[in-house]
C-alpha cells in the first residue's frame, strides 16, 4: 500500500517530539551542544532564512552524512555523538518532520522537530539569518 508525504508527516510526529519555537529557542540557548538542522536544498534557504544556529544538511544528504559506518568522509563529525540534542527544522515543518524520524530511525536518540518550523520561528519574533 502506498503512503503520502503527509502521512510519512504525521507517522514522524507521532513518534519524534515536538517543540514550539520558545522551547526551541530555550534549549539552544542553555546547551550549547544542540545542533540544529535544516534539511531542505541550500537553494531554497535564501527566500525565507535559516536559524542562525542551524546546519544545512539536506535532507537527501542526511541519509549518509548521519551514518558513522560509512567512510568519514561521508559524514558529518557534527552526527557522530548519537545522543546529542538536534532539533529539525525547515520552513514550514514537514521536511523537518521526517528529517527528525531519519534520525530517530538511525539511533539518534535526542531529536525533536520544530513545530511550524523557521516561519513559526520568526513569527515568534527569533532572528534568522
């Protein structure tokens, strides 16, 4: 049976938490350790803005850039602690969404999603860059 984009959203949210931005904001603030990604293409980025404290890593990318058996330089060093705080975000959401059940699917074992993503970001009045 096959499954749609908004219910591979919905399965991630269900099984990731989620944060609202104040949350979101609080815990980058207190661990400088929180790593936060934005999945989508670099491209798209410039019309709306990053969390300035977010890595790109799209989300095509993420699949081997979060896997520590592959080759390093493959990977991303920032992935190789599995317990890490990461907070998932991309403009509205969704990509956020599964990008945080990617990660949670790999072993991370402290991922959340940023509810409304960079656009609920900035409407609660947090910088991007």
């Amino acid at each position: 049976m096959a499954i749609t984009f908004n219910q591979m959203v919905a399965a991630a949210m269900a099984e990731v938490p989620v944060v609202s931005p104040a949350e979101a904001h609080r815990r980058i603030q207190e661990d400088p350790r929180t790593l936060v990604i934005d999945p989508r293409d670099a491209t798209d980025i410039p019309a709306t803005g990053i969390i300035p404290e977010a890595m790109n890593i799209s989300y095509g990318a993420l699949t081997y850039k979060a896997d520590n058996e592959l080759p390093p330089e493959w990977r991303e060093p920032e992935l190789e602690d599995r317990s890490r705080p990461i907070i998932t975000a991309c403009e509205s959401g969704e990509l956020g969404c599964l990008a945080g059940k990617l990660l949670k699917d790999m072993g991370f074992s402290n991922v959340s999603i940023l509810e409304g993503g960079t656009q609920a970001w900035k409407d609660a009045g947090f910088p991007t860059r």
